[in-house]
C-alpha cells in the first residue's frame, strides 16, 4: 500500500517534486557468536537489524562459510568478532571485504582485559580448535565473553561504533548501552554473593572456556583435563586428574555440551565412593533467546548451573 500511496506522490497528484521511494533507515549489523549479538543487539534495540554469522549448531572454530553468510557480510554496516585469532575460519571470507574499516575486533580493543591462559592448559588450540598459532603463542584466552567487565566495555563499544555512523541516534545507543552496563554490574553482584559460600570448593572442567568468569565471581581455579571436541586425554592426564578428585573430595564436574557422559563416566569411574555430579556448561549460550535480554540470561544460567554442581 505504501508503495502504491507512493507511485501516485511522485506522478505529481500532490505537485512534489524530488519524489523517491524511501529506504530503509535502519543499520545491518552483524556479530560473529551469540554473546555478541546479544550485546549488539540490546545497545542496537529498534534501530538496528540484528544478525549473526556462526549459527546455533557450529562452533565458530570449525564454521563453514555458505554463500548467503558472503551476502550478509557485503551487506552489513558494522561486523563484531571477537578476533582474527579466535574465529579463524571467518578470516578469507572477512579479508575479502572491500571496507575493512567496519569490521570491529573487540580483543584488539585496548578496554578489553585478556587473560593469559591457566597455568595447566596448555593444549595447542592451533591443533585443536583452529585458533590461530600466533596468538597461541602469547597463551592468551581470548574467551573475553565470559567475562562481565569486558562484556561491559563491549557494550561502549558497540554503542561509540553505532553512533559513528549513525550520529542521528547515538544518544539513544548510549542511553542502552548505559541500562545494560547497569543490568550486567547487577546481575555479577547477585552472582558473587550467591556463589561466595563456595569460593573454596574445588572442582573439574574439560575445558577452560570460562577463566573470565570464574576469575571475576571469586571461585576456585579449575582442575583442567583439557579434553577438546575430538581429542581424547591421555591415560596421563585422567590418572592424574583421578588421583586429583579422590585427593580433594571433589565432587563437581563440569563438562562442554560436545563432551559426552560417557567421557565423564571414564573420568570418575574410580572415584565410587565420591557421589560426582556432571553438570554441562555452554559458553557460548546457544539456549538464551537474545531478544530477551539474552547476556544477563546466560549470566544468571551460568550462575545458577554452577551453584548446584558446587553445593
């Protein structure tokens, strides 16, 4: 109908002149994972069209580019990574891009924190998980979605990249980039009390995707076995990680969505007397519906999941 209203304007019905149809006002941004998105979207709101790269079911070090992914890429206004090192498979596709300018690497950003590695993992993720071998070598976790005060600053950014190309509407970017940091301080306060009576308990992971978090609501350094999606531990590692949960009485496993029950069950298989819980952590929340406020979701999930395995 609009369109039609229009067709009559420009023939002159009104005597306008300069009649052109109008285009859509709103910004494509596009973000490599869903906690990013979540972030984009939320100091976005209406004023932008909100999508991601890497879906639900891939992992963003293994993800194969389609062609509809090249179409959105050439599309967007602004593209948010994490890093050239993190989603390495994204890089060809994302050099290719005859602007550049508009691609925006948040660990690049000097606001963001990185972590150096935990001491005991050390797996070669230029082997493992396709991170880039350069970046390796610096033993940094780029992880930094896990981390709150990051997401924080994360959220500055998006809303100071926003308004840079969309001066229009920066003061509303701003105003939710400020209610979000707001939520995020709230929810990390709730999440350090809630998890302060277990500060001391010790416990298991797979893998250690979230240093970020753990390090900022004051738990306990993981024991790590570094099992990855397709690589098995050594007999090495689960001994020792077996002497370790009979020797501290740990009784928390956490495990990524990839690692089966069966891999626990070769992990503790010894400790019978121990009553283990396994409890699945997804860092890169593929359950939070990121147009319901989806970071403070996967905040308070990842809370909650971790103060039942630890009580």
């Amino acid at each position: 109908m609009r369109r039609i209203v229009l067709y009559f304007l420009c023939l002159g019905v009104f005597s306008l002149s300069g009649c052109t149809e109008e285009k859509p006002t709103k910004l494509t941004v596009l973000s490599s994972i869903k906690p990013i998105q979540s972030i984009v979207s939320a100091v976005g709101g209406d004023n932008i069209i909100s999508q991601r790269l890497i879906p639900d079911y891939a992992s963003p070090h293994h993800y194969a580019f389609k062609p509809s992914d090249l179409k959105k890429l050439s599309q967007a206004d602004l593209v948010f990574r994490i890093d050239e090192h993190f989603e390495v498979m994204l890089n060809p596709a994302l050099k290719n891009l005859s602007n550049q300018s508009k691609i925006i690497s948040l660990a690049d950003k000097p606001t963001i924190k990185l972590l150096p590695l935990a001491e005991g993992d050390h797996h070669q993720h230029g082997d493992e998980e396709g991170h880039d071998d350069e970046k390796e070598h610096n033993a940094v976790n780029l992880h930094i979605f896990t981390s709150p005060k990051n997401m924080i600053e994360v959220s500055r950014i998006v809303a100071d990249s926003l308004s840079k190309i969309d001066a229009d509407n920066a003061q509303t970017y701003q105003l939710n980039a400020k209610k979000l940091i707001e939520k995020i301080t709230k929810a990390t306060t709730g999440l350090k009390q809630s998890l302060a009576p277990y500060k001391e308990v010790p416990y298991v992971i797979f893998h250690n995707s979230w240093q970020y978090f753990a390090n900022e609501v004051g738990i306990q350094k993981p024991i790590i076995v570094n099992l990855q999606e397709g690589v098995v531990a050594g007999g090495k590692t689960i001994n020792q990680t077996r002497r370790e949960i009979a020797a501290k009485n740990i009784h928390c496993v956490f495990r990524d969505p990839e690692i089966s029950e069966a891999r626990v069950k070769v992990l503790t298989e010894n400790s019978s007397n121990i009553k283990i819980k396994s409890v699945t952590i997804d860092v890169l929340g593929k359950d939070i519906i990121v147009a319901q406020g989806g970071y403070i979701q996967w905040l308070k999930s990842m809370g909650s999941k971790i103060e039942k395995c630890l009580k």
